[in-house]
C-alpha cells in the first residue's frame, strides 16, 4: 500500500490558507461590535483559531468571558465556558475541561436553552468517554441525542449517532456500532456534505477486528473528507490511526513517518491528548522491528503523557459542581411544585369568596325579605 507523506504539508498549507480568511473577517468585525455582540464574535474566533493557535484562542474565549460577565451576558458566558473546555479537553486537562463544561451545562440550564444543554451535555460525555466512565459517557450521548433528535438539529444528531458509536466501540458491541457509524454517515451524505469522522471511526472498528487492510481504506477515505473539510482534528486522529495500521501490517518506515507527522502536528495544536496512543503506536514499530532499546523509551514517553491526562486534577470540584446541578434540578422542581400550589391556593381563597359572598347575598337577601314583611304587618295592623 503506497503512502504519500508529502500530502499532508499540501492539506496544512491550504488549511490554514482558507482558515486566516475567516479569521481576518472576524477581526475585522471585532473593531466595531460591542456588547453581546462583540462576546459572540471573540467566541467565534476561537473557534476559528483554535486549531492553529490553540493558546491564541483561549485568550479570545477568556476575553469573551470576561466583557459577557461584565455586561450579564448568560448566553454569551455559557459559550465561553464551554469553548474553554473544549481548549481544555484537547490539551489534556480533562478534570479541568468537565469543571467548564459543568459550569456552561448549568447556565444554560438556568436559561432554558435546550440547544446549548444538549451540546454541552454532548461535550461531558466525550470526557467522560476518554475517562473510560461509560455509564456516565452513554447517560450523557443519549441525553444529548435525544434532544437534538427534538430539536431537528441534522448536524449534532450526526455528531451524537458518531459518539454513540464510539461508546459501543469500546464496550466491544461492533454490531450496534457500525451502525450508528453507518447510519450517521449516510445521513451526512442526505445533507449533501460527507463528514469524515463516522468514516475514521468504521476504520477503527476494523482494526479493534484485525482486519488491518479494510481499515487502511476506511482511514484513506476519512482523510480524503477530513481536507476538504478543513478539520485537522480529524487530519490529525487519522494520521496517527494510519500510523499504527502500517505498524501492524510490518510497513516500519510507513508507519513511522505518519507517526512522527502526527506528533507534530499534536504539539503545534496543542492536542495533547493524541501523544499517549502515538507514543504507545511509535513504541509498537519499534518493538517489531527489535528495536527494543527505542521501544522502552517510547513506553517511557507513553506512560508521562498518559499520566499528564488521564491523572486527577479537580475531582472535588467536578463532584461540587455535579451536586449543584442536581440541587438546581430540585429547586426548579420545587419552585414547580411551589407554583401550582399558590395557583390551587389561590383558586381555593376565590372558591371561598364566591361562596362567602353568596352565603352573604342570601343574608341580605333575607335580611330585606325581613323587615318588608314586618313593615306590612305593621301596616295592616294600622
């Protein structure tokens, strides 16, 4: 199987060609937006920078953050938040990345924004898919899906079906897997856009399976889609998938040029999160080939950034702010409760009233009826 290293230079090249079109527009917006507008617009940025200058797009979203806290802007400091886990995530801060999610999860749930709570409930499964949680990480995809599913939101419910597919993945359920992949796929093809992602995820099911070649070609195909699609995420994940492939069919040299790539790019992101498996992919080449002295030093490397990820950082924190969401849940709850009770009260007090005022018509009633019919006795007895 031929590769051509060379490729990947030429899709960078050109991403972050139409990527500084985007952000030059952005910036120029930026000079005369204001308010929650202008929150919106540095949000924006760092979406667009967030690939190519990852530290450049913190300090956009942390500007965001700071003018919508300033002028009250919940939706505006809810995006902030999540944007920040999402930087987060992708340099291995996961403890730190669900503490922002949960802090943007519970704003938009303050705000009754269905929208931002199905994505941000989105983004805390991912993490705790990563921390291998996955009664949590499938609670939180099957919320998420269920609400975009609502909210006729094509996109995200690709994105859902693809976590959802992950999920299965690891817990070795490949039947139900490949066919949120499959399924998800098509339907980004009804749209008449074909993402890359559910693509690179049926090459992973292939290759959990053994069946190296089928997962090559599905590898093959996602980077395809992923230049088209600008997404160096997904350049980056199949770089790396790649890699390990040609290491397990004995293509050394192969694999470790997509591998040494990988790392690089990962450190130019700032997508930490990728080194453990490429390190763990570098130091498999190397044992196969004998090289047994690289391989322990790799293993080295492997343990260090998997520690750096994987270790606990804000776990009390993340606990806190998962009571508090709860006690929110019940306070809304009880302000429900407390609602209908005032409502029922208040229709038992006018019940009262009305039947207070009748009791009170009838003894005028007959309070009048009284003193008529003494004033006639009177009278006839003139």
């Amino acid at each position: 199987m031929k590769t051509f290293p060379s490729l990947w230079i030429f899709t960078l090249i050109c991403s972050i060609t139409l990527g500084q079109s985007k952000i030059d527009s952005l910036n120029q917006a930026l000079m005369s937006a204001e308010g929650d507008l202008k929150v919106k617009t540095l949000n924006e940025l760092f979406k667009a920078t967030l690939n190519s200058d990852p530290v450049e797009a913190i300090g956009y979203t942390r500007e965001a953050l700071s003018l919508a806290t300033d002028i009250d802007d919940k939706k505006g400091m809810a995006a902030s938040y999540n944007n920040l886990g999402v930087a987060y995530k992708n340099q291995g801060a996961l403890d730190k990345a669900l503490e922002y999610y949960l802090i943007s999860l519970q704003i938009y749930e303050g705000l009754q924004n269905q929208e931002g709570i199905a994505s941000t409930k989105n983004n805390i499964g991912s993490i705790y898919s990563i921390k291998k949680d996955y009664g949590n990480a499938m609670k939180y995809y099957e919320e998420s899906y269920s609400q975009f599913v609502q909210l006729n939101d094509k996109d995200r419910i690709i994105l859902s079906m693809n976590n959802l597919g992950n999920i299965h993945n690891d817990l070795q359920l490949y039947e139900q897997a490949l066919k949120y992949y499959t399924q998800a796929y098509q339907l980004s093809q009804e749209k008449g856009q074909a993402y890359s992602e559910p693509l690179s995820n049926i090459g992973n099911l292939y290759y959990k399976q053994g069946n190296f070649q089928r997962a090559a070609e599905y590898y093959q195909r996602a980077a395809r889609l992923a230049r088209d699609e600008n997404n160096q995420l997904v350049v980056l994940n199949v770089m790396s998938s790649l890699g390990e492939v040609f290491a397990q069919a004995g293509q050394f040299k192969n694999a470790q040029a997509y591998l040494d790539s990988a790392l690089i790019l990962s450190k130019e992101m700032q997508a930490f999160y990728f080194e453990p498996n490429i390190y763990k992919s570098m130091a498999l080449n190397y044992s196969k080939q004998g090289r047994m002295k690289e391989a322990y030093e790799t293993m080295v490397r492997y343990d260090a950034a998997k520690e750096k990820i994987h270790g606990t950082e804000s776990t009390r924190k993340i606990a806190q702010m998962e009571i508090a969401l709860e006690l929110q849940e019940k306070e809304r709850e009880m302000e429900s409760l407390k609602a209908e009770k005032e409502i029922k009260t208040l229709e038992l007090q006018k019940t009262r009233m009305i039947i207070t005022i009748s009791i009170l018509g009838i003894g005028i009633v007959l309070g009048a009826l009284n003193i008529f019919y003494s004033k006639r006795k009177t009278i006839s007895r003139k």
